[in-house]
C-alpha cells in the first residue's frame, strides 16, 4: 500500500495551479444523467473519487471516457438502469448524489446508503424527508433507498440545517416538478451555485442561487449541452495557503477565485500572515514563526469550511499561544488529533471544541491518514517537523487532491510517495 515519506523544514517557494473542485465535479457527473448526450467536462480533479463516478455512471449504462487534456466526457444518451449498487456508493457518500437525477428521469431510483469518510454519522434523512414532500415513495430496504415517484410536485421546504448533499439532491429532482418549489436554509457553496447554473444552461429555472434560499420552477424537459468547466477547488487553494504559513517561504496560488476564500484569508490575516489578493490568485508568504493564536468556527458557506478544519487545526500547533477551534458542520470531525499528537503537537478535545497549545518543536514520526483532509493536515506538520515523517493509507489523500506530492515537491518540498 503506498505512503508518503517527508523529510520535513524544508520553506516552499514559487507557484502552484490549483485543479478542478472535487466537490463540485461528482454532482456535475451526477447531473450528466439529465443532460441525454454527450457532455464533456473540463478542468477535471483526476482523483480516485472522479474514477468512482464514472464507475457508477457506466454501471447504470452511460459511456465515459477519460480524455488527456483533464476532461471527462459523458454520454448518458445510453443511461437506463437507474441502480447505484452499493460495492460502489459504500466507497464514496457523493454517490448519492445519482438519487435526484434518477428520480426526475425515470421517476424510479434504487440507491445503496451512502458512505464514504469514517468519521462521523452523516444521515441522509435531510434528503428523504425533502424528497417525500416533493411526492415521491421512499422505502428503505436492506440498505437501499428505493424511491418512486408517479408525480413530482412542488413545495416549500425547509432543511432544518444547512445540508449540501441535500440541497443538490432536492433541486435535481425538482427542475421537473408541477409548480414551483421553495427550499429554505438551502446550501450556497460555490459548488452548489455552478450546479444550479449548469442546471439553468440546460433550461431549468432556479432563481436565487448563492442566497439560503433557493426558487426552482418546474419545466417539463431540458435542453442538452456541450461542455462545462469545473470552478477551481477553493479547498486544495485553502490548504497550500494554510501550507505555505505554516511551513514558511512565498507561494502563489493561481487558478483560483479569490472570492470563494475569502473566510481563509480573514482568518490568515487574523493569525498575522501576509496575504496578497490578486483577480484570479493569491500570494502568501510566511516565515512560519510569529503565527498569532486565532480561535476559529467552522461554518457553512461563507464561513471557515469544515473542509479546512484539520489543516487550520494544524498551523495553531505552530501558534505563540493558545487557540480553540469549534466544529459546528461535523461534529466528531476530529480523528486527526491523536495523529498530530503523535507529531508531538499539543491538543485536547472536550464537547466538540479542540483546545491547542502552540508548538514549535514539531518531531516526525509514522502517522496514519484517517480521511481525506485530516490527510492534509498530516502532510502540513510532517513538512513543519524535524526529521522523517512516513504516513500511511493515502488512499484517503487520492481521493479529493491531484498529485499533491508533485505540486509540493515543484515548491521545494521534500515528499515522496512509496510502496
């Protein structure tokens, strides 16, 4: 099984192109279901999680095809087995995503409970509950979500807390519904806005999008389009910014909207690191000594994501001082302390809210990934600690960054990936 191995106190320097967002790149997939030919995507994250999808796509009967120029085509012209099996959702929960397109399409879905990161229950009755007040039948039957819907209508909806699986869902089931549908406390992530926009490009009519509210009025049929191009991952972006003040030197992250982190920089500002906000990249340089202590929560968008949570996690262990950091999307979201422990950081969890004592005398040690970000978070301190640090299970790392391991050592950072 492949590891990394890091030799860490080595400063990055130079620059760093940010990919395709994972987190917007699977409901686009999911959304090709709609889309009734062929449908190339660009700027694709080639990540294992992307490979999953169009595994699931295929099983269901579309053709996708990997194209050299990081781009995925997808033709769902052949899609007619509307069955998500569970040998493939169990590995990755944005498979569920599959469950909204399908009911719209076919009026019938069949779709295994989701999985995914090990960390924490993230039930799914935010999207039934919605999905049944749109009409449709749902039944759960030995681990699979079996929905049936003879009529979609629309309603007023209100998820009782912020949900972006659900908000996905819902509005790809409710572009077809008889009337107009409200959705209330609605997700206004980025990734959630390009999918209402690609949504609206095929002559859906969703109004409000990046508000909490969200008006979608049903049409009976969509048109089809080419191409579409994922928005940059504000998430990888984050964490070669939290990366660069930490370990120390001067990177500049292209291919990027600024906008989209905009919590990030507040909060690195906050900490007493230089950020430099241009169109389309930002420039941080550190020495990665006078990090300021910065208690931190995370939020829904446009708050500290959750997605950042281990990685901040991570540059408060550099701090000169004491800092909390509070989790308020997941909320046992923190398997990666007793790792960064090991790496002789200092952090203490109590109700949700991680206590962290500032270090400077970060040591390497084998550490193993416990999910995607604490992966990150992990790769940080190794490159912050004196001496060698191997981390195992990377498995978690491929699944939502693309060649970290390249992009870093091009910044002059020692890390290897071995078998």
């Amino acid at each position: 099984m492949d590891y990394f191995e890091i030799n860490g106190r080595k400063s990055l320097h130079g620059e760093v192109k940010i990919s395709g967002a994972k987190n917007a790149v699977l409901p686009l997939m999911a959304a090709a279901i709609l889309n009734n030919k062929k449908l190339q995507i660009l700027n694709v994250p080639f990540l294992s999680d992307s490979a999953t999808m169009a595994k699931l796509l295929e099983s269901m009967g579309a053709k996708v095809h990997f194209d050299p120029n990081n781009s995925i085509t997808v033709d769902s012209s052949s899609l007619d087995n509307p069955f998500a099996s569970y040998d493939l959702v169990k590995t990755m929960r944005a498979s569920f995503y599959v469950l909204g397109p399908l009911i719209a399409k076919f009026g019938y879905a069949k779709v295994s409970l989701p999985g995914g990161c090990a960390w924490g229950p993230r039930p799914v009755d935010f999207h039934l509950e919605a999905l049944k007040a749109l009409g449709v039948d749902i039944k759960i039957e030995n681990g699979y979500v079996i929905a049936t819907a003879k009529k979609i209508t629309g309603n007023t909806i209100h998820f009782p807390k912020i949900s972006v699986g659900a908000t996905g869902n819902v509005v790809m089931t409710a572009i077809f519904a008889k009337g107009v549908t409200t959705l209330t406390n609605a997700a206004a992530e980025p990734e959630i806005q390009q999918l209402c926009n690609m949504l609206n490009s095929m002559g859906a009519k969703i109004d409000g999008i990046g508000s909490n509210t969200l008006t979608i009025t049903g049409v009976q049929s969509l048109n089809s389009i080419d191409s579409i191009s994922v928005i940059p991952d504000r998430i990888e972006a984050g964490t070669f910014m939290i990366a660069t003040a930490a370990v120390g030197g001067k990177v500049k992250i292209k291919n990027i909207i600024p906008e989209h982190l905009d919590s990030v920089s507040n909060y690195l500002k906050k900490a007493q690191v230089q950020v430099d906000i241009g169109a389309d990249f930002i420039i941080i340089e550190s020495d990665g000594s006078n990090i300021a202590p910065t208690d931190m929560e995370t939020n829904e968008y446009p708050g500290f994501p959750t997605d950042l949570q281990a990685q901040w996690m991570m540059l408060m262990c550099l701090a000169k001082g004491v800092s909390t950091i509070k989790e308020n999307i997941y909320y046992d979201r923190f398997t990666h302390i007793m790792e960064l422990n090991r790496l002789n950081c200092d952090i203490k969890l109590e109700n949700s809210i991680a206590r962290i004592q500032g270090n400077q005398n970060l040591v390497g040690a084998d550490v193993m990934s416990t999910d995607i970000r604490a992966s990150a978070a992990l790769i940080i301190a190794a490159l912050c600690a004196k001496g060698k640090t191997t981390i195992s299970r990377i498995y978690h790392i491929d699944r939502g960054y693309d060649k970290i391991e390249e992009k870093l050592s091009i910044l002059g950072a020692e890390i290897i990936r071995r078998k």
